[in-house]
C-alpha cells in the first residue's frame, strides 16, 4: 500500500463513522 492508499482508507473510514454517529444521534432524539 502507498501512502496515498492509506490516507484514502482513514478519510473514507472517518466519513463511515461520522455518518454512523449521526445516525445514532438521530434516532437518540426521535
């Protein structure tokens, strides 16, 4: 893996969780 590659992974793995997060906050305030 290059570090292009790498940097790749966090940021989509990052957007993942942030999105996640924001959905169980969502469904906390229902």
């Amino acid at each position: 893996m290059t570090g292009e590659d790498w940097v790749g992974l966090v940021v989509t793995g990052a957007l993942l969780v942030y999105l996640f997060v924001a959905l169980v906050r969502a469904d906390r305030t229902r």
